[in-house]
C-alpha cells in the first residue's frame, strides 16, 4: 500500500513538475474560463464513506441542488441521487456482474456505464426508472455530455463523444500536453471520472490527485489543478480511495469534488471566475 502511494504520488508530481512552466501560457479554446483558474474552498459535506465513487453530476435548480452519483464494485454498483448533506434519497442496485463506472444526464435520460461489461444502463432522469441497456466495445472508466453528445473515457489517453441516441461512437481525441522541453506530444494516459465545464472536458487522472482542464477540439491539457490537500486523511496511502468525483453546478457556479469512500464531499468556487455573480 504504501509503496503504491509513494508511487502515485511520484507520478502526481512528475506530470505537475513537466507541465508547471506552461500552464499560463495556454489558451483555453473559446471557454470563458481564464487559461489558469484557482480554486478556493467554499464548503464540506457528509459523503457516503461506502460508496465507491465512480461517477458524480450535479441534478435539481440551484436552490434545491442534489448529485447523482455512479457507485462501483461488484455487488455493490448502484445509481443514486443523492442530497448535498450526503443522505441517499433514491438507489437503483446494479446486477451483481456489472461494476458501475461513469454516468451522465442528456435528454432526460442518465446514461450509467460499466467498467468491462461493456453495457450502458440507460434511466429515466426524473424516477430513475430503468429504460433500456445500450452495448459499446471496450473498457469504461468516465462519462460526461455537452448538450448533445456523451464523452466518455476509457482510461486510455481517448476521450469519444458518442450519440445519445444509440451510444456509437460519433469522433476521438487523444489527450495530451506539449513537452516544453522536446516540443513532442506527450500522451495523458489513465483519464477517469469526467465533467463537462464552460466547454472543456475536466477529467481526473486515476491514481493522482490531479485533475486536466481539455480543450475538446483538440485534446490539450490547458491546466493541471492538484487536489492533494482535500485527500481525507483516513483515505491517504490506500490506492483504492483516490479522488473520483467532479461535478459542476451550472446555475451556481460551483465545483464538488469527493473520491472512492471518502467521507467528505468538498465545495470550490473559481476564485478568478468571470461569470460569477460580484466578479470583475
Ligand atoms: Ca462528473
């Protein structure tokens, strides 16, 4: 365990190291989001310390805010709503062979995928009520929308947007940072738990506590963001509870963050955010 976490934690801070230099250079492809965004605390909240977080979105009006939340695990996968204060007010189980992975709401419906069933659980958005199993090849790690596609992450460099309508996929882009030192492209393997933000892909990059701001026209990483300070301390050294959760609040303008059975669910808003209500 420990020689895992060393590892991760090597990982974390040789993208970070590379990557660091660059980061007020870039442009953020037509995002009202600035090339560099910081993060300020604003909020913790009760999470399910049993829930495998897998996949994380925000459902409900700004004043009456409550997540979805995609759990993993054999016999343990579950879609849920669930409240800001962490209570679970709604749960639909998985079958016991399907590991529950990311998820999305386009259309009224939420798409739930797994991580090597290769089955997308298609549900109502307002009951939760179970419609129809769409089938994709490959594995399934994260899943977003922007208004009309799904965007998902197979835990490879890939990003795919696919149809809603029957889950093929539509177009790819591979996700990458220019090397300042070679110039290369250098690929950022391990994309996980996604959330579609003033037209970027946020994505986590499973086993690190970073998360990459993508352009999705073209697949760079505009901003590397560390969230090694929110690890909860009884989730620290343990390679499976790893941070695993983004979901935006449009209306409010808010980020939650949380992870793999970790006990606290934070709240951030953009601190140099200029669509927030008071900013310059
Ligand atoms: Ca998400």
């Amino acid at each position: 365990m420990r020689r895992a976490a060393r590892l991760a934690a090597l990982w974390t801070a040789a993208l970070f190291a590379l990557f660091a230099p660059q980061l007020s250079a870039e442009q953020s492809g037509g995002s009202p989001l600035p090339a560099r965004v910081t993060l300020t605390p604003a909020g913790r909240y009760p999470h399910d310390a049993d829930s495998f977080c897998q996949g994380l979105f925000c459902g409900g009006a700004d004043g009456a805010l409550f997540f979805y939340e995609s759990a993993g695990r054999y016999g343990r996968s579950a879609m849920k709503r669930v409240s800001l204060d962490g209570k679970t007010l709604e749960k639909k189980k998985l079958p016991r062979k399907f590991f529950g992975e990311g998820a999305a709401a386009l259309d009224g419906k939420i798409f739930q995928i797994t991580w090597l069933e290769e089955t997308c659980f298609v549900y109502d958005e307002k009951t939760l009520r179970p419609l129809e199993r769409l089938s994709y090849k490959g594995e399934g790690w994260g899943l977003t929308e922007n208004g009309a596609e799904l965007i998902m992450s197979d835990g490879t460099d890939r990003i795919t947007f696919r149809s809603p309508a029957d889950f093929k996929p539509i177009r790819e882009i591979r996700v990458f940072r220019t090397n300042p030192k070679t110039g290369r492209r250098d690929p950022i393997p391990r994309l996980n738990e996604l959330e579609w933000i003033d037209g970027e892909i946020w994505a986590n990059i499973f086993e690190t506590t970073l998360i990459a701001r993508i352009d999705p026209a073209t697949g760079e990483v505009i901003q590397l963001l560390d969230f090694a300070r929110y690890v909860p301390e009884t989730c620290k050294g343990d390679p499976e509870k790893v941070l695993n959760g983004i979901a935006w609040d449009r209306a409010g303008r808010r980020l939650f963050i949380t992870g793999k059975e970790w006990p606290v669910l934070y709240e951030l808003t953009i601190e140099n955010d200029p669509l927030k209500k008071g900013a310059e």
